[in-house]
C-alpha cells in the first residue's frame, strides 16, 4: 500500500547563536492508513523535529530544512508555498501536542477552537460548525457535550482538553494525525483511556498515526511499526511484534533492558546505558551512540553506519551484529 | 535491608489548604483536602512506596511528615518523637535526620551558587564539619555519586538532568540523615538516565543503611525499588502491602484498574491483557464524595459505598486495604 505521509532523508538544522544544532539528520519514514507509526526516542533526538517539519511548522529562521523531501499523497510539501500549505494543514494533516492546558488558547471557549478549522477549511457557517463540533466532543466522548461546548479550557480537566485537542484535530477528517507525546502529561488510567479512543478513531476513519513518544511501553500497545531514533538519525525500524522480539540495535536493546516492568519482579539490579545523550551541536564523528555502546568496535568511532534498507522487514543502522558481536 | 523496627510512624495524618475569599477581611470559605487521614508504618531500611495520580496528595503527604507543612491534624512519630508539637532548636536537630530529593532537577538547585555550595549548604545549616573538613566532606560526596571532584566550582546549568539529581541526592546526604523522602526523583529524566539513578539510590541505600519513602507515579519503577507500596486515592490510602503482594494479589478496586493500565513493553503480552478501564477523572479534593472516595467511579460500587466511609483494615497479615468488598 502507498504510504500517506512519506518524509525522504530529512535534514533540519537550527542555527542558534551557540553553533548549529544537527536535529535532523537524514531522517526517511512513511505512515499508512489505517496504521499507527510509533516514533521513540529521549528528548533531542529530533522526533518532534522531523514531524514538525512536516507540518511545516519549524520557525525559520532559527530552523532550516536543510535538504530532503516530505511527500503527502505523492505532493511534495517543501515545495508547497504558504497558501498551498495552509490548506493541508489542520484539514489533510493534524497534529495533537503533549500538554493540552498550553496548546489552548486560554480566553476562547474549546467550542469556538474546535470549530475554527472547519469553518476556515469548509467555509460552513456559525450554526453548522457548532453543531458539528458537539458530535465532535460526543465522539471523543466529552459528557453533556451540549453544554460543555461553551466551558473554557480551564474548565476542563487535563484528560478531556487532550480529548477535546483530538476532536479539534479530527474536525476536517484529516488523513494523517500526529500524535506528539499526547500522554505524557497524563495519568495511566488517563493514558489508557486516550490510547483507547486514538486506536477506535484510526480504525474507524482509516486515518494514518504518527504517534511520538519515549514510552515504550505505550509503542507496545498502540504502534504497527516503530522507528527508534537517536541524535537526529534513525537508528532501528521494524513492526512492533518483531522490534521487541528482536531488538538488533544496541541502543533499542539496551533501552528495553533498563525498563522495569509492572508484571514481573527481578531483584537483579537495573541494566544502564552509560552516559548520556549526545549534544547535537556537536556530534561525535561516527556513530552517535558509539560512546555509549558496549559494542562498539574501531569503525563506529570514525564512520556512522548507514540505515541498512535492504529489508524493508526490519532495518538497523549499526556496523555490528549484535547477536555475535562481531561486524556485520 | 529492612527491619521490623518503626521509623516513621504516621497517625490519622491530615493537612487541609484552606481556601480564602475576600481581601481584606479574608474568610475561609472551604479547603483543599489535599490528605485526609493516613495512618501507616515505615519501618527502618525499608523502601515504601507511595504511589496514586496527580493530586491524590502523595507530595503532600511526604513533606507534611518532613513538617515542611505543618499538618493540620494528627502526628507523625519520629524515632519515638513527635515531630508535629516539636519546634525551634529541637526540630532543627530532628531536621537533619531526615532529607529529601524533589522532582525538577532544574529548580530545585539555587541557579547562582556553585556546586561545592548547594552540596555543603545542609552542613552550614547543622554546623557540620567546618573549613577543610567541610570541603573534604564535599569531595566525598561527588565522589559517592559518582561524580567528578573537579566540577566543584561549577554551577548548575553546566550539568544534564541526571547529573542534577546526582547534586540534588548529594546535597541530600551531606547531612549523614537516615531517612529520605525521595519525591519522584527519576520522572523529569530520560529512560536511559532512569536507570542509573535508581542504582545509585539502591546502592546508597545498602551501603548506609537508609530508609527511603519513594513517591512516584511509575508504578513499574515502584515495583522494581520498594519493599512495600502504599497507593493513595485523593488524600487517603486505599490500599497498603508488601511489593509482590499488592502487584500479584491486588484487593482494592482502584490498585486493580491502576495496575492494569500501566503499559508492559512487550506487545504481545500488554496486547492480551484484560485491562480495567476507569471512566471519568479524579474528582475534586476540595469537595470529596461522601462515603468511599473511589465510589463514583469504582466498576463493583455498591449502595454502602456511597454512604460509609470504608474501614482501613488489615485483611492478610502485612496487606491493609480499605473497600467495603472482601
């Protein structure tokens, strides 16, 4: 099946006044209808980068999409002039942030919010736009929905503002929606709650998701395919039941190790990785995760392996197979 | 490891934030029940556990028993003495006994003063080790977590946030206190800096005998860290047992859903399983519901529930849990 959403070996940089910060690095992935995308990694690994600049929503300058190409239904969106741009954003492409309470404006109403888009995109009146976001609210299950249409985002709790972020986003039925750590700032009965929904929405509208998050835990519920990113590059891709049956990147590996789990008790101690992230203003020659890497042999230190593609199964970018320690 | 010796013991612990109207003439017109009356143990070496959602009061619980709140009812027995009617000079000494971690690595440590400053600040405060000794003491902190001695007379904004928690924890050991409160120290900090926070505390804990009280929201982390886990459920202990008994023999309603909803990394397993899947959000601690607090959104609620507050009672020796059911 063609991919919706396809970003080609993207390069975004910020120029700030303390050098350039590599945030993006050749970055290429591709989201389907009808399936959710997981992207994992810590904070600064450029997963919120590389989506943002798909929505075409890094300020430049500081930032500069550097090179590479974002294809949305076969239509290049780099090449989309402002115009162009805005009539795909928010109607063909929607986004849901990490924290609902300062993604609201806080002096309009979450009905007026939501109805925003869709009278921008359909041109359809006042009337019409009210009564289409109260089934809205109703879908993504907000009670009395009739009433709560004029409440402000202050009156809503942090679990239904995400909930009313995802009617606002869903308002055009878009066919792309990212989801930018929608959880992270919620409780676990919360969480399931909004993973429940975001799963039941994208089945029922065939809508492709792009879910950002450092969980993996939440990758392990929600996600078809995960991309595992780490200073700006891709570093493991693979489906979800294989990814965590066979991490082959010593860093995916590593990550799964060091997470306790709810079900289980081990009174081993916890597996760390040593240090810590890389500075992407300054990136160390070679693989990025080789100063951490108990791995690492002489030619991760001098030349950064490239995402081996040559299965679209399961890909890794590291110069030593793990499972013999020795180089590919 | 843990003994059966009470370190900490917390009576009928309340702390209410009154809620004021008026500019001149304030007048109470309500209060935050932010805790409403716990009673637990925390026995010496022990790690507990304290877990529940944002706002059931698990923060304030932890510095109402450090009396960095005053509480508002009830008492907490250190070592035999009762912190709540103590003041002055002699708080000040029980102070050092007892430390805390907090949650932001970022503001929890004072931007404009050097790292040798922030760590020898508690020993200022107790007139501990003085000139040479107080730097040499320094020193050995850096070096017990595992930081360089060099970054002495550097200052806060030049380390990552696991190397903050690392000062933060540092700081919190200068005063050689036997019981810490470590209030989510590892959640501002990213997955692979998590796990070797953890060790350090493991490690410090073995090696000096501490006790810890872990408030925390990752129930995975809790499980891997503490001996015993108290949940709370807007400002009261719903639920209170050894580690492996609550997580494998869950009986409060609340722990059950709570522990089915933490995601396991393994997509076939976390995929299989039945979760309990609460409607609604935590209601507000400002105005509780009457009876069980848990009722309205409780999947087995029955009609006492709304009407009589649940006993808090021991069911299996060690397993204390407060429901009407079972």
């Amino acid at each position: 099946m063609d991919p919706v959403l396809e970003l080609i070996n993207l390069v975004v940089h910020f120029h700030t006044q303390d050098g350039i910060v590599y945030a993006v690095n050749g970055v290429s992935y591709a989201a389907e209808a009808g399936k959710t995308l997981g992207i994992v990694g810590e904070s600064g690994c450029g997963k919120s980068v590389s989506v943002l600049s798909a929505m075409r929503l890094i300020p430049e300058p500081p930032g500069k999409i550097v090179a590479g190409e974002i294809f949305y239904q076969g239509q290049d969106l780099l090449k989309l002039d402002k115009a162009g741009m805005q009539d795909i954003r928010g109607k063909e492409m929607a986004m849901i942030f990490q924290d609902p309470m300062t993604s609201f404006n806080p002096v309009l109403t979450i009905g007026h919010q939501i109805s925003e888009s869709s009278i921008v995109h359909f041109g359809i009146g006042q009337k019409e736009a009210r009564q289409r976001s109260v089934e809205l609210l109703e879908l993504v299950g907000i009670p009395q929905a009739v009433d709560r249409f004029d409440d402000y985002p202050h009156q809503f709790s942090g679990g239904m503002r995400q909930r009313a972020m995802i009617a606002m986003a869903l308002s055009c039925n878009p066919s792309v929606l990212i989801a930018d750590e929608p959880t992270t700032a919620l409780d676990v009965t919360i969480q399931a709650q909004i993973v429940d929904l975001i799963k039941d929405l994208s089945e029922r509208f065939d809508m492709a998701i792009i879910w950002i998050t450092h969980d993996l835990g939440v990758i392990a519920e929600i996600a078809d395919r995960v991309v595992v990113m780490y200073a700006g590059y891709v570093v493991e891709e693979a489906d979800v039941f294989d990814l965590f049956e066979n991490p082959s990147h010593p860093y995916t590996l590593a990550l799964l190790k060091s997470l306790p789990r709810v079900d289980t008790y081990s009174s081993e101690k916890l597996a760390t990785i040593p240090g810590s992230p890389p500075d992407c203003l300054s990136l160390p020659p070679g693989c990025p995760f080789a100063p951490r890497c108990v791995y690492a042999v002489d030619q991760c230190r001098h030349e950064n392996p490239p995402l081996d593609q040559s299965s679209f199964e399961h890909q890794i970018a590291c110069w030593v197979d793990i499972t013999t320690g020795r180089e590919r | 490891m843990s003994s059966n010796q009470v370190l900490v013991k917390v009576e009928q612990l309340k702390k209410h934030f009154p809620i004021t109207q008026g500019i001149i003439i304030q007048r109470q017109v309500g209060a935050v029940r932010a805790v409403d009356d716990i009673t637990f143990d925390i026995y010496k070496g022990e790690t507990l556990g304290m877990v529940g959602e944002s706002g059931c009061g698990k923060t304030t619980a932890g510095r109402t028993i450090l009396q960095l709140y005053r509480p508002t009812e009830g008492k907490v027995i250190y070592d035999g003495v009762d912190l709540t009617t103590t003041k002055g000079e002699t708080l000040r000494k029980m102070r050092r006994r007892m430390q805390m971690i907090f949650q932001d690595p970022y503001a929890s440590l004072n931007p404009r003063w050097t790292i040798s400053r922030i760590i020898s600040e508690p020993m200022r405060v107790h007139k501990l080790n003085s000139g040479k000794a107080r730097l040499e003491r320094v020193k050995e902190l850096l070096d017990l977590v595992q930081l360089n001695t060099l970054y002495l007379n550097r200052y806060p904004h030049e380390f990552s946030g696991g190397q903050r928690q690392r000062i933060g924890i540092a700081r919190a050991l200068a005063s050689d206190p036997e019981f810490i409160v470590c209030d989510e120290p590892i959640s501002a900090l990213d997955v692979s800096i998590q796990a070797q926070v953890v060790n350090l505390l493991e490690d410090l804990q073995n090696r000096f005998g501490l006790t810890y009280l872990f408030i925390a929201h990752d129930l995975s982390m809790v499980r891997h860290i503490c001996n015993r886990v108290a949940v709370m459920y807007l400002g009261v202990i719903v639920e209170l047992a050894s580690r492996d008994e609550l997580y494998d023999n869950p009986l409060h309603p609340y722990t059950q859903a709570l522990l089915s909803a933490v995601p396991i990394p393994d997509p076939k397993e976390t995929r299989a399983r039945q979760r309990i899947i609460l409607t609604g959000d935590p209601p507000s601690p400002i105005d509780p519901p009457r009876g069980c607090r848990f009722h309205p959104r409780c999947p087995i609620v029955k009609d006492l529930c709304s009407e009589q507050v649940p006993e808090w009672r021991e069911i299996l020796p060690g397993h204390w849990v407060a429901c009407h059911e079972g």
